[in-house]
C-alpha cells in the first residue's frame, strides 16, 4: 500500500466545495461570492478567500493504493478505498487512473482498516468518503456490509459519500439505493462533464445524456443529495456554445444540490491531450471558456442550488445560489466579457488540476 500524498485531480468531483478533487493540500472551500480573486500559486480549492487548514489526522493509520482522490468538502472525511481505480477508465480527459488497473478492494482490508482506527478518531469522525472513483459499482449488499461496519466502528458517523457514474446507478433499482439513503450514503458526486451528446461520444464518457439524467432521477427519487460537474472547453471551439447551452439544459433536467463547473486541462498521456496536439481539436482561449460559462449559467433553471466555478483550473471564479444569484452571475460575466482587460484572469501558470 502507498501512502495518502502528492496531489492529483479528477475531473467529475465535487461542486459544493468549488469541484477539486486533492489529496495531501486539504482547503477550505471559498465563500458564496459572484465574484472573487484568483487563486494563488499552489492552491487547490479556488478563490483564496477560502484559506488552508491542516490535513485531518484520519488517513495515518489507513492504507491506501496508488493515487487517492476525493472532494474538497471532504476534507475532514476518513477516505476509506473500497475499490481501485474506476470501472470505466476510459475518458479522453481524464488521467487520474490510468496507471491502476480497476479492482474491489477485500472487505477484510477495509475492516481491518475501520477497526485499526485508534479510538480517539473513531470517536471524532463524522464523515466518510468511499474512494476510489466510482465505489457504487460494489453490489448493495457489499455496499451495506462497509456502511454497517462504519456505523459500528464509528459511534458519530453523521454521513457517508462517494463518487458515482451513470452506469452503476441506472444498474441498481430505486428500492437499492433508497436502502443505501437509510445506511446514511446521503451524497454522490458525478461527472456530467457535458450535456452534447456529440461531446459525450467524442471523449468515449460511454454514457448518454437521456441515460445520466435518469440516473440522477434514481438518486433523487431515493433521497439522495448530487453535487455534478461539468467542463468547459470539453467540446472544443468548434461546437463550443452548443456544449454549454446543452450542459445547462442537463443540469436543469437533473435539478442537483450542488453544481461545480471546471475547465479543461491537459493531462499528459490522456487521448484529449494527443488529440489537441494533432490539431484535431483546437480548444477556447480564456474568454471563449468564459463565455461557454455564461451560457452554461444562462441554460441552467434549478430550484435549489449552490453553484460554483471556483476550482483552480477556472480563469474566474465565480459563485452563487441559484436561482436568486443567476442575474447577478450573468451580469458579472457579461461585464467581463465586454471588458476583459478589467479584471485580472487567473494566470495560465496558476492554473491546478
């Protein structure tokens, strides 16, 4: 086992914390604003009016394998690996697994893991992330084995989270996943990444958007909290805006808690990064992701939302509650766009995964 450390970053992670995915750099995530500075160098949860905390203590007596990864509101969570890698593993942008093989994780591990805990953070922990990226691929019976022992180890276990994909929760019934709500698995976390399904196809996401919706209808209806990524430049230049006025029509359809809008970054050795240096897909500067943004705010209808777009690979952070905040947010950006010179961009030496 390797132990929690270095950084790294999925796409698809969380929203309610500004959409970074870290190990080892734990921040705050920043405060609702429609418009707040960027980041500094080596930050790793947007805007800096979030501030550091020191890492929880949870993980040192927890092992892990190869790259751990998991949401920045999770930053006081026992990340607990219950699986390795991702069942899919194979979208264009995303390299955060390409070099670990998918597998299940042995529940003896994992329970020698949760009883190994000394009893001082057993009786402090009150939130659980089930790592690796897409812990919903366990059956329902594995999956209520690990949040029974939890409850059992854990005295104060308030909430469990995890990572989910399309695909593992349109294979489990409603009935499934509301025994899992009752375990306490309240939240997930998933990668829209696009509402084109002409971009879904293009970086193999192996779901359509029809099929994401109505997984996250099964969420809901099972009374289970989402926070849903999108990102920006994803389809390229050429199909830029009908990406983003699509994504904002899925995020409406699907209606989440929370949404977290990042944008593209290449990753070296994933399929989007070889494709952008063929030339086969030339990707928005800076105000043209800005303006898929605003598009995206400008197709998003939700009744109850936190949104952000603060994660460290955004130009601009931005953030608010919709749908009170969405003039305000429009207005922000449309300032910025006529104006781009009047505001100071994130760097793109700034930019973190």
């Amino acid at each position: 086992m390797e132990p929690l450390d270095g950084t790294v970053a999925r796409y698809g992670g969380d929203a309610d914390a500004g959409g970074a995915a870290q190990r080892r750099q734990y921040t705050n995530g920043p405060r609702v604003a429609a418009m707040a500075p960027a980041s500094r160098p080596g930050g790793h949860g947007g805007a800096a009016a979030g501030g550091r905390r020191q890492p929880p203590c949870y993980h040192r007596g927890v092992r892990y394998r190869g790259n751990v990864i998991r949401p920045p509101s999770e930053a006081d969570s026992l990340i607990l690996q219950v699986t390795y890698g991702c069942s899919h593993n194979r979208c264009d942008f995303c390299g955060t697994y390409l070099d670990k093989p998918f597998g299940v994780r042995p529940y003896a591990e994992v329970e020698e893991d949760v009883l190994g805990l000394p009893a001082v953070v057993r009786e402090r922990v009150r939130r659980v992330f089930l790592a690796d990226g897409d812990a919903l691929v366990l059956s329902t019976g594995k999956l209520l084995r690990i949040l029974d022992l939890l409850h059992r180890a854990l005295p104060r276990l308030e909430r469990v989270s995890s990572y989910a994909n399309a695909q593992n929760l349109l294979a489990k019934p409603v009935d499934d996943l509301r025994r899992l709500r009752a375990a306490d698995l309240t939240l997930l976390y998933l990668g829209l990444e696009s509402g084109d399904d002409e971009t879904l196809a293009a970086v193999h996401k192996g779901v359509t958007v029809a099929q994401q919706v109505e997984a996250c209808r099964k969420a809901r209806e099972a009374g289970m909290a989402l926070s849903i990524t999108a990102i920006l430049g994803l389809a390229g230049r050429e199909r830029s805006l009908v990406h983003a006025a699509a994504t904002g029509e899925a995020l409406s359809a699907i209606d989440p808690q929370y949404i977290g809008i990042l944008t593209l970054m290449l990753v070296p050795g994933t399929a989007m990064a070889e494709r952008v240096a063929r030339g086969e897909v030339v990707l928005p500067d800076s105000i043209g992701m800005l303006r898929e943004l605003r598009e995206i705010i400008a197709h998003t209808d939700v009744s109850d939302c936190l949104f952000r777009s603060n994660h460290a690979s955004n130009y601009l952070p931005v953030g608010g509650h919709l749908p009170e905040d969405k003039p305000l947010l429009l207005a922000t950006l449309d300032r910025v766009l006529e104006a781009p010179e009047s505001v100071q961009l994130r760097p793109e030496s700034w930019r973190l995964l």
